[in-house]
C-alpha cells in the first residue's frame, strides 16, 4: 500500500531529441496515469509536446503517434472542453481509418472517444447513433467480451437515458451489468457503475419502488469496495435520496 505521505511528482517533458520508441511509449503511459489521477492540464501539455515528438521521430501517421493525438483529445474533453474534443477527434478518425484500418483498436477507440464527447458536448442522440454503430463494430473487431465492447455498451446506455428513454436505458444497464459481472468481476467498478445505471433509470422510468431497493445493496457495495468518501458512492447516494423525495 502507498504510504500517505508519498511525494508524487508530475511527469517532465521528454527532453531527449530523438527518444526511442520505447521511450516515447513509456511516456505515454506515466502522462495517461497522472492525468487520469491528478491533473488532466498537464496531460493536455504534455501530450501536446509529445505529439510532436513522436510526429517527428515516428511520422505523422504512424500507430503510436495517433494513440498521442487520441490521448490529447482525450483529456481535451476530460478537462472541460467536449466539443472542442469531439472535433479533434472527427479529424482524427479518417487518418487512422485510412492508416490503420477500421479495425485496430486505436480507430475504434478514437470512435468511442468521438461519440462520448458528443453527447457529453450537449448532442446526446447523435452519440446514441454513433454508439450503436460503435458497439457493432467492436463487438465484430474486439468481441463481445472485451472491455473497450462492454464500455461502449455503457455509453450508449447512458446516453439513451439522456435522450429522454429511461426505460430502454434500464434494460441496456440491466444487461451489462449482468455480462459485466461475469467477465469482469461483481467489484469492477464498470460492474458497479452499470448496477447504478440500471437502478437510476428505472427510478427516472417511474419504478421508484423498485429503485429503492435496488440501492440498499449497492451502495452497500460501492461502500464496501471504494469508500465512503468515493465520488462514485456519493453520487449514487444522492440518487438514493432523490427517489426517496428527500434533497440531493
């Protein structure tokens, strides 16, 4: 376990001219780690940086220096800007399609990416006809099982329900959570978050009865396995409190 009073310091920018690829791709994954847990700014610059160091010692097009550009949008999004996200990643998507295939996880990644920020931009429906198209393809290229297939999956419940069908989106949840739970474990997070996608959306649907109890478990659960203090915890205990017509 980490001790608390552990100094973490933030990734500095490759100085090297013409690192290795191994080098660069390493960078990749300390920049993803702390954007994802401490500053998605300095993701944002430092993938920039990055970019053009791996454009310049790997080429534009090639597969590495896409998964870059995808993982600066990426953050772009994260860090309050979805629509400016959604349209780095519409230009991105033609050249991997063309470079890498339509297959290739970087592409379909990029896809997924898109779609998520389109909705998260404000165009929740036209994410729900890029996720079904989403969800298609990755379970033709990936499989049904993989995770990239299951997150998509999870996206176009959620923006199903945004759009105004709970009750369809219930039944989305329903069932990821059902395969979630089986492929990857009833404590995934992913596992979690579906239960309380499914519970949400049949309270939204106005089951609220049946909502209710689905939350005693769960947040028992969600407790159990992230904490009290957990954002995820406390959000699905405010739902809890919305359906039981106290205040958030």
């Amino acid at each position: 376990m980490d001790s608390p009073f552990r100094i973490v310091r933030p990734p500095r920018p490759l100085e090297e001219p013409y690192p290795s690829r191994a080098r660069i791709n390493e960078q990749v994954g300390v920049v993803w780690d702390w954007g994802m847990r401490e500053d998605p700014a300095a993701a944002i610059r430092l993938y920039h940086h990055l970019g053009e160091v791996a454009s310049r010692v790997l080429g534009s097009t090639d597969r590495d220096t896409l998964n870059i550009r995808r993982a600066y949008a990426h953050f772009v999004g994260q860090d309050g800007d979805p629509r400016r996200a959604a349209q780095l990643l519409a230009g991105l998507i033609p050249v991997a399609t063309q470079h890498l295939g339509p297959g290739d996880w970087v592409t379909l990644d990029m896809r997924l990416c898109h779609a998520r920020f389109t909705g998260e931009g404000g165009e929740a429906p036209r994410a729900v006809a890029l996720f079904i198209r989403i969800v298609a393809d990755m379970t033709r290229a990936l499989g049904p099982e993989a995770e990239s297939t299951l997150t998509a999956r999870s996206f176009l419940a959620r923006f199903t329900g945004e759009s105004g069908d709970p009750h369809r989106a219930a039944g989305m949840y329903g069932a990821l959570a059902l395969d979630s739970i089986r492929i990857l474990g009833a404590d995934c997070l992913e596992s979690l978050v579906a239960r309380a996608g499914h519970a949400i959306n049949r309270g939204l649907a106005g089951y609220r009865g049946e909502a209710l109890a689905l939350y005693d478990p769960l947040i028992a659960d969600f407790v159990r396995v992230l904490g009290p203090d957990h954002a995820e915890t406390r959000q699905t205990q405010v739902w809890q409190r919305c359906f039981r017509g106290g205040s958030g």
